[in-house]
C-alpha cells in the first residue's frame, strides 16, 4: 500500500505486469475513488466552467465529457481534468493530490454558492479492457455498449445506481463508474464475481501508470505542473481559443503553439533500463531535457518514456538519457505508443 | 520452501552461498517482493574483481532502481545468462534459477553476514 493523495492504495494487487496484461487481453477492476469531484449548478454554472478549463464545454450535451486543462493566469496547468455536462450543471473530475490547491482556485473564480466538492460522497471504480463493455452491459439494464467514447448515462450496475462513463485511463475500452461511495465494496464485490470467469483482476496504480504511459496520457505532477503551459506538454489540442475569455488566456495568446517554450516527446530506448522522472535527457553530452515518466512496456516488451526537451532542439536531434551514470540512446517516437487494435 | 540452511545474507538484501572458495550469488525473497516486476539487470562481466560489500551492480523494476552490494569478495567466474532475457527468473524462484553470479576465489571477511534465522528477523521486525 502507498499513500496517494491522502489516500491508502494498493500499488498492485498481484504483480504490475499480470495486472497490465489482464487489462490489455481480458480486463482489469480500479478503484480510482481517490479522484476528486466537484460538481457546479446553478445559472451561471457554465460561464464559471468555461473560464476555469482551456477547452470548449459549450459544445458538451447533457451527459457528454471532455478532456482539458485549468490554467493559471501565467498559463500553467493547475490540473487536468475531465468535465461533465449534466442534467443541472457541471461535474468536473480533479486530481486526487490537486484537490485542496484545485478546490482553492475555483473558489477564488467563482463563489462558493456555485459549485461543491463532493469527492468524499463520490466513489469511482473503473472497468477497463477488450471484455470490459460485455462485463458491464451484462450487469446494466440500459443499453451501455452503445453510449459513444466521453458519453455517460445514469444507470444502474449490478443494482446500484451508477453513472456509467464511457471513459478511461489505459487505451483500452471500457468504462467509469461514478457511484455513491456507500454502494463501491457492493459493486466492487459484484464486478469481481461477474468478471472472475472473464479473466478480470483487480488492478492497482502501478498497472494504472505503466498503461497510461503507453497509451500516450499525460501524469499530472510528472509530465506537468502550475509552471508547465499546455502547448509544451503536447496538450495544445485542449486550448480553444476562439470560445472566448477564460483564466490563463492572455498569456498563452502571447505563445506559438507550433513552437512552444518546451517540446514534449515520446521516447523508445534500446534495452530494458528504465528511464524515470528527473533523469536528463542528452544530446552530444550536454542537457537538453528531461524524462517526465518512464516505464518498461510490457505490451512492447522495451522501455518508453516521455520527456520535455528545450523548445529549440530540431526534431532530428540524437538523443540519449542518463540512466544513473549510464548513457542510453533514445529514439523519438509519435504518441501514443500503443494505440488498440480497432474493433477490439 | 527453499532450504536456506546454506545461505548467508547481508542487510541490504543480497545471499550467498558458498561452496568451498565457490560463492553464488543473488537477493531474496523479501527483496524480490519489495521491487515487484525485475525488467532488468546490471550485472559485472566475468573476470571483474568484486570487493565484499562494495556494489557490484543495479536491480531495476517497475518501481524502482536498486543497487547491489556484494555479500563476499572474489572473482565473477560466471554471470547467469538466464537473467538477460528473463530477467523475471529472480522474481519467480530467486535462490534458484534466479542467482545471478558465481564468484571464484570467495573470501567473506565474516562478521557481519546473516543467516536465515537473522535476517527473517531483520525483515520481519
């Protein structure tokens, strides 16, 4: 067990690779309750969730999602999050170790009669992985195998009333399950049961790292922080300017998102060290960068990382990573490193 | 589980069992637990000459990177070629299949080195 955000989670519940593997072939159960949920109402709802993230929530009907960032005046990420729409306002889905500093800013942006941190009432158990849509619709009198990527439904699982996300954080299909946090040990009881024969393990945060990492999704903490703009994590796609004035605005005008202060890559390197956080990255021996998360693939059987180089290093540039004194080279690649096979 | 009668273990993890001025050695089973998944070894070339209690080399698992101290001085007679590309050996049976050098000419300075019913109580406590 490690501490997570105030939290106690397990780091694995057998071992990093069976749980990894389980998710990638058959499926896999998280309890990623520690995430935080704040949820906004009200008439003015909108107007506040649009000036906290960077991307367009205009555009979301009720019970669609998205992706996207919150930034500070300077243009650094507070936090990625996930937003709801939902029948009377907004659920906006936080980082479990961002939560008080998250809290604190949307206070400072709006009032607190507009939104309520309701992170200790909500449970969230994931179910992720090719059998995971079976799994679930099996155990869900609605129609779930149709809901569309970033759609949700109130529903019910295994007889407990759910809103069923079809969301993730592993490449895989498959869904979330936001939930009364009295009901989760039911339902987490009941998926287990129902998907034992399906191959389903429970997994932990190790598995959870090592599949984000090679489905290409960005760690808040590692791979970005309240000093790290959007364009220079790769997360320019989230920033939608032409929806009109939000936080952080005016200073990523003054930024070229073609050629942001720091480059973000994916790396592949020879052999099977892994290269971790804070390592540097090297070119002709000299620092140019460095590693924001590293792993060893156990679907591409060698070591991935992703790294944050100085914005002026052409693309063709050698590479290498300090491993602990030892020199490895790195070879950029397009993200993400593993994409699922499709119609799996 | 294994017979351990013959092995000697330092507090940072590491077993040997020496055989005469044949010494073999690799980590426990306590230490394989706590690094979870091993993906890769960084072990010393046949011929290399290790000082008892100096590091001879790294453990590197998902989780983390962990350096190896040698329980004994001596000579690596053979590195276990296994480990190359299944480095996972040391994970599933690590007093057997996992070890990982062999060291001719062992020399333990003695002292410090415990046996199964020390260091259990070292890492239970």
């Amino acid at each position: 067990m490690v501490e997570f955000g105030g939290f106690d989670m397990p780091l694995q519940y057998s071992t990093i690779r069976e749980e990894h593997i389980a998710v990638r072939t058959r499926c896999g159960l998280f309890d990623l309750s520690h995430m935080g949920e704040v949820r906004f109402s009200g008439d003015r709802a909108l107007d506040v969730v649009q000036s906290l993230v960077t991307n367009d929530v205009a555009r979301l009907e009720v019970g669609g999602a998205l992706y996207g960032v919150m930034c500070n005046e300077a243009g650094g990420i507070v936090d990625d999050v996930v937003v709801y729409r939902e029948d009377a306002g907004y659920m906006v889905v936080i980082n479990a170790a961002c939560r008080p500093k998250d809290v604190a800013w949307m206070g400072e942006h709006s009032a607190d009669s507009m939104f309520e941190d309701i992170g200790d009432e909500v449970a969230l158990l994931a179910v992720q992985g090719p059998r995971a849509v079976a799994l679930v619709s099996s155990l869900c009198p609605d129609d779930v195998a149709s809901l569309r990527p970033f759609h949700s439904k109130d529903s019910t699982v295994a007889g407990v009333q759910a809103s069923v996300s079809r969301t993730g954080y592993t490449g895989e299909d498959g869904f979330e399950l936001y939930v009364d946090a009295a009901d989760a040990p039911a339902l987490w009881d009941s998926l287990l049961e129902a998907g034992g024969p399906e191959g389903l393990i429970p997994c932990g945060l190790g598995a959870r790292d090592t599949l984000r990492l090679e489905a290409g999704l960005r760690l808040y903490g590692q791979d970005m922080d309240d000093t790290t703009d959007p364009y220079s994590c790769g997360l320019g796609w989230t920033v939608k300017l032409q929806k009109g004035e939000f936080i952080g605005k005016p200073a990523l005008l003054q930024l070229d998102p073609s050629h942001p202060p720091r480059r973000f890559v994916g790396i592949e390197l020879e052999g099977r060290a892994i290269a971790r956080h804070g390592q540097q990255m090297l070119t002709a021996g000299e620092a140019v960068g460095v590693v924001t998360s590293g792993t060893y693939s156990f679907t591409l059987d060698h070591s991935i990382a992703t790294a944050s180089l100085d914005g002026d290093i052409p693309a063709d540039t050698e590479l290498s990573v300090d491993i602990r004194g030892t020199v490895a080279a790195a070879t950029v690649v397009p993200l993400p490193f593993y994409r699922r096979p499709k119609g799996a | 589980m294994a017979d351990l009668s013959n092995y000697r273990f330092t507090a940072s993890h590491e077993w040997v069992r020496i055989d005469g001025s044949s010494a073999t050695i690799g980590i426990s089973d306590h230490a394989q637990a706590q690094l979870g998944d091993v993906i890769f070894l960084e072990l010393p070339a046949a011929g290399t000459e290790l000082k008892a209690r100096a590091k001879f080399g790294a453990i590197e698992s998902v989780k983390a990177a962990s350096d190896l101290y040698a329980p004994v001085g001596g000579v690596v007679a053979e590195v276990n070629a296994a480990l190359t590309d299944r480095p996972e050996l040391v994970n599933s049976d690590p007093y057997g299949e996992g070890w990982m050098l062999r060291l001719d000419s062992a020399t333990d300075d003695g002292g410090d080195l415990l046996d199964e019913a020390g260091y259990t109580k070292l890492v239970g406590a």
